[in-house]
C-alpha cells in the first residue's frame, strides 16, 4: 500500500506492521507495539483493521523510529517511575548534557553531584563542562499498556530550558527538614510519598509519574493527584514526613496564584504570618508540645490531627481546656503557655477557630504544624551542641 506517511509528510511505500520496542519495563519480554491494530473493529475509510494502515507511516519512518528508540532503550540514559519508562537524548549527541539530566532530575551520580548541580544553577552558573545550552533535548516517558506501548509524554525543547525548569522545581521543594532526612526529593521519593507505608507494592498511581514528569519539564501546574494523594496519606498516618511537607510546599507556591501565601510558603518556620490556618497549624504542634512535657508521650497526634486539621471549631476549644493541665504539670509549662497565648493573639476576630478550613487551608495548617514542630527540633539540637561544646 502507497499512502502519504504521517511522519515524513511524503509519499511512500505505508508499513503493514511495526516493528517491536524492547525495553520497556512491564511490557512484554519479546517486544511490544507503539502502533499496531488487531481487529476489525478497528477499520476505517477502507483500511484494514488488522495492520497498521490506519495510523500510516512509511516503511522508512518505521525502520527509522523503532530501531532509535530500541537504540536508547539498550542505553544508559533511561530511569523508570512507577510504570513509565523514561528515555532521554541530546539531538547534538552531547554525552556531557545527557549525564548531566540524569544527574539533575534523577539523581544519577548521587545526593553529592545533584547538590553541586543546583547550587550552581540557583546560583545563575552552568554546574560543569562545556554543554552547549541551546542545543535540543528531549525526554520521554512510555508505559506499557496490554501488547502495545503507551506515550506518557515526551518533551522537547532546548537544554538550558530544560536545566531552568528542573531548578526551579527542586527550588519549590526546598524545606527545613532534619540532618537524616534527604536533601533532594527526585521524582522517585515524590511518587513514594503518595503510598502507605504498610503497602506491599510500593507503586505509585500509573497516571501519576507521566503527570508529574510533565509538569517538572514543561514548569507546569503539579497534578492535582500529587497533592490529594499526600493529603490522604496524613490522613490515614497522622505523620507530616518532611517529604509530604515539602510537596505541599511546593504544590501550594506552584499552582495557588499571586502572592497570597508568600509569607508562609517558606522553608522554615514564619513567624510573622497571621494566617489563620497556618497559625492554627503551629498551635496544634504547640498543644502536643505541652503534652509531650507533662507527660514525656503524646497521642493529640493520632487523635485529633485530621479532625483538627479540617474542623478546628469542633477541636481546638477542647485541646486548650486539656493544654491547661498539662502546662501546670509540665517543667516549661509557663514557656509553652505563653506561646499559646501569643498564637491565639494572632488569630483574628471574636471566634478564632473556624468551623471548617478548605483543602487549601488544610495545607497551610498542616504546613504550620511541620515548621513549627521542625523549630522546635532544632532549637532542641542546638541547645545540645551548645552543651556540648562547653
């Protein structure tokens, strides 16, 4: 059959069948399809259902696309996220800048090499090497889909553009966070986020990984999947993880615009925000704070973390009442009561607890909680290295 090919825009000899793509995580052993038809069903203006004459592409572009993209799949410059496997090339054949965004992004190389690479570029310096930043990159992500392969996405656009986007993503995700925790959240421990911990395949959602690739490399909007996921899991855990903390972070600077919560989207602790679900946030974390001193336990956490966090009118007039008793037990009771009293200055109008928060506000509360819960970790840390030293 002679027909004109989708690919090249001429006319020539059309491909009966495809052939198969290796490679591809979770797809079949023996190679998988990216354009193939298998039924009847499938016939259109005439064409057999059977071949791929429906999606027409010259013999030549086959021979061309499936040979390259089985070339790059035999490579070293491929990572896999959740079911999507993930290619990528400079069209320049630069060996130097297809290193240096496995290094950027996926943190091939090490925690050591990806830090370098952003103090450089935050910095406004190019990490190393001599890459030229105008030269074509692209990126691909596939996934494997019954006998045939699906494109999550693919991207392309100059590799300065590409450094840029990547820079500021891990910009948004920057938060105070304790010496054990990992510096760089690579989309690999993003995904991993948004799992329970109890599950025995620790496998994001499928439509996740393609959809946060695509935002992190077009400096797109974060899905909103990332960030009800994360939400859920605290939920169901009652743990705030310096990773779910930094997602919402980076989720609420990405995709709420303006300014308006510039002044608590930072990387530490904000102590100037009036902010009410923010403050509220912090209050929580103060509350356990008190009974954790009275006590030397807390379980406000697990108790009432979620309800607080959603319906604080319901919850904050008791938490207060039982805060009482536990600041007159504890050793640094009139400390903490005096930061509660600070809190509650802070919260504006005659009825301080709203009945309900929005999701939103569900983030900034649970983001006060973690700064401030951070600060007072490393107010502890820095009060024993002071001990210490002396």
């Amino acid at each position: 059959m002679v027909g004109r090919c989708l690919v090249t825009g001429e006319i020539a000899k059309i491909a009966r069948i495809h052939n198969k793509i290796k490679g591809v995580a979770g797809a079949q052993s023996a190679g998988a399809t990216l354009v193939g038809f298998n039924a009847e069903s499938f016939n259109s203006y005439g064409k057999d259902g059977e071949t791929s004459h429906n999606a027409p592409v010259s013999t030549y572009a086959m021979y061309a696309y499936t040979a390259a993209l089985n070339y790059l799949l035999d490579g070293k410059h491929k990572t896999r996220l959740g079911d999507c496997t993930i290619v990528w090339w400079s069209l320049d054949g630069s060996e130097e800048a297809e290193e240096m965004f496995g290094s950027a992004l996926f943190g091939e190389g090490g925690e050591d090499r990806l830090d370098d690479i952003m103090k450089s570029l935050w910095s406004g310096k190019l990490p190393y090497g001599d890459v030229n930043l105008d030269s074509d990159f692209c990126v691909l992500g596939i996934s494997p889909n019954a006998a045939r392969l699906s494109v999550r996405f693919f991207w392309r656009n100059t590799f300065g553009k590409l450094l840029e986007n990547v820079a500021e993503h891990y910009k948004r995700l920057e938060i105070a966070k304790p010496d054990f925790a990992k510096k760089f959240l690579i989309p690999y421990f993003l995904a991993l986020e948004t799992v329970s911990e109890k599950a025995k395949d620790k496998s994001a959602s499928p439509l996740l990984a393609g959809a946060l690739l695509n935002a992190i490399l077009n400096n797109l909007r974060y899905p909103e999947l990332i960030y009800e996921s994360v939400m859920t899991r605290i939920r169901a855990e009652h743990e705030v993880t310096p990773g779910k903390a930094a997602i919402i972070k980076a989720y609420l600077t990405k995709n709420v615009t303006g300014d308006k919560y510039k002044e608590e989207l930072k990387v530490a602790l904000s102590e100037d925000s009036n902010n009410r679900a923010y403050v509220l946030g912090r209050l929580f974390s103060v509350l356990e704070q008190a009974q954790y001193a009275a006590n030397g336990s807390s379980n406000l956490k697990e108790r009432y973390l979620t309800s607080a966090c959603a319906t604080p009118g319901m919850v904050f007039p008791s938490l207060l009442m039982l805060a009482a008793h536990h600041t007159a037990k504890a050793d640094r009771g009139e400390f903490i009561d005096k930061k509660i009293r600070e809190l509650l200055n802070k919260l504006e109008g005659g009825k301080p607890f709203p009945a309900r928060l929005d999701n939103t506000e569900q983030g900034l509360f649970l983001l006060g909680y973690y700064h401030e819960t951070q600060k007072m970790f490393d107010d502890i840390q820095s009060s024993k290295e002071k001990k210490a030293a002396i």
